[in-house]
C-alpha cells in the first residue's frame, strides 16, 4: 500500500519564512531553515522551500541558507523560485536540493522540463503549477498567481507531462492561506489529466481537510499555515492520521542540526 506523504512548505521571501492568504498580505513566520529542521524532526515526508518573490523580483534563491538546511536534513529537499535555466536548477542542486521546482519559466519555455528531465532524470522535475477557477474552466497563472499565463490546467498537465515533468505541486489560489480544505474538485480534475504524482496544495486547515484528501485518493499534501501558526505539528497531525487508519510513516529521521562556528556539537 502507497503511504501518504505529509510535506511542509517554506514560502520564503527576502530569506525569511512567509505566509499569507491568497498569495496576498503575508506575515513573517520565521527562519526556514530552524524551521524545515524542526518539521523534519517531527516527522516530515519531504520539505519544499519556495522563494516566492525570486522570480518576481528577478532574484535568485538564497543558496547559502540551501546549503544550511541540506546540512541537516535526512529527507528530500524540492527547492524553487527564480529558475530560469540549466544553470540555475544546476546551482540548486549542488547546494543541496534533491528537486527542483520550476513554474513560470517553465510556462515561458516548455523546452526546459525536456531539458531538465533529460539532464538529471524525470524525478527532479517538479512542475509548480498555481490555477484558479476562471471564465469557467481551471486557469494557470504564473508570477506568484499575478499573470494569467493564458493556458487551461488539464491541457497544461499533460503537455509538461509529456515533456518530462515526474511531478506536479498544484496550488488552489482560491484556496490558499484560507484554511477552508483543499480544492478537491480541482485535485479530482488534475488527477483524470496526469498519471505522474500530485501534491496537494492550497486550503489546509485540520485534519479533516488531509482526510478528505487521501479519502479521493490524492495522497500528497503540502501544509503552510497549519503549521506555521503552531495550530499543529507534523508529528501530531501523523498520529492522528495513522490512528485513523491512514498509511503514514510515523518514523522520525535523524536530523544533524549544523554545527555552529567554534561550538560544539
């Protein structure tokens, strides 16, 4: 049986950890490498760090506070923001990520999940899409959800599908930050699209909302605010999934917190 995969993310901006509503008004919440050890501590699956101004701004992400997080981190790392080449998604994964994740160069340049995947493999390859419902079908927007990017989700899957992609992170703007429950229609829709994995983004709020998630068969959740305002942990929220009965990994990794200069460990 697939075990379900519980992720946090880091939205990230001018190095320090966000979270807002709607890709709008967000607050700090802290630094997000104490943070991506501390949810790895507590169990986590996978952590996904994302610069969510990087590509905005045409900045790239902070590698030096990567490579802090990959020092002390045994589980998969999917990093993205402000990829915009070979090069760029080469430096993140010499600086510690196990993944990148692209998302508007991607939409700009098809050619580049080809490229990537052909590079290092489809399973580095993680295509960020952000939609919404519009003009009655899901639309994909790029540049952290400002620019409707003129494409419908179910094509835009498959296309990048069939360009390499060997994962997608589908994130509800109308959900995100609100803390209401995934967008399970949207899920149900991507998931009739793709067979490549996709993780679930954009809602989460209780526990609930996971358990309806895995109920529909979409066994990848990303989680933001749940945690980041210390409502849950990881760990909490995996015991109660597990004494539900859903296949969750409840192992803790070893974590190796990174030595400080002239400390000791």
């Amino acid at each position: 049986m697939l075990r379900a995969r519980v992720i946090p993310c880091l939205d990230v901006r001018h190095g320090r950890t966000v979270k807002g509503v709607q890709f709008q008004n967000v607050v700090d919440a802290g630094d997000p490498v104490s943070l991506g050890l501390q949810y790895a501590e507590d169990g986590a699956d996978e952590l996904v760090w994302l610069d969510i101004v990087a590509t905005v701004e045409d900045t790239r992400v902070q590698v030096e506070q990567i490579a802090r997080l990959r020092a002390g981190l045994k589980i998969p790392l999917t990093v993205g923001g402000g990829i915009k080449s070979l090069n760029d998604m080469e430096t993140l994964l010499y600086h510690g990520a196990d993944k990148v994740s692209i998302n508007s160069a991607a939409l700009a340049d098809p050619a580049l999940i080809e490229e990537g995947a052909k590079r290092w493999g489809s399973q580095c390859v993680v295509v960020a899409i952000d939609a919404r419902q519009w003009d009655g079908q899901y639309r994909v927007f790029s540049h952290g959800g400002r620019r409707d990017a003129e494409r419908e989700l179910g094509d835009w899957l498959r296309e990048a599908e069939s360009r390499g992609a060997g994962e997608f992170l589908l994130t509800s703007i109308d959900h995100d930050g609100r803390q209401s429950g995934y967008d399970l229609a949207m899920l149900d829709y991507a998931r009739s699209q793709t067979s490549r994995p996709i993780i679930a983004s954009g809602g989460a709020g209780t526990i609930d909302h996971l358990a309806a998630c895995f109920d529909r068969g979409h066994l990848t959740v990303l989680l933001a605010s749940i945690l980041h305002r210390q409502q849950l942990t990881v760990a909490q929220i995996k015991e109660e999934l597990a004494r539900r009965g859903y296949p969750v990994r409840l192992v803790k990794p070893s974590v190796e917190r990174p030595r400080e200069a002239g400390g000791s460990w």
